[in-house]
C-alpha cells in the first residue's frame, strides 16, 4: 500500500467540520483562532 495524496478530504471542509472559524477566506491561505 502506498500513500495517495488523492484519498485525504479536502483541507478547509475538514478544519471546518472539526469546529474551526476561519477569519481571511483570500487566496489560498487562511487564518483562525487557536
């Protein structure tokens, strides 16, 4: 079995699913509380 970069969720649904508000939504980095 190899790793598959193709098979991990998107990253912003994910951090947002686990509760996470984000501040900025420019470009393709984004900011929130720690």
């Amino acid at each position: 079995m190899t790793f598959d970069r193709r098979n991990l969720p998107e990253p912003v649904g994910y951090y947002e699913a686990a509760g996470l508000v984000f501040r900025e939504r420019k470009g393709k980095w984004r900011t929130t509380r720690c």
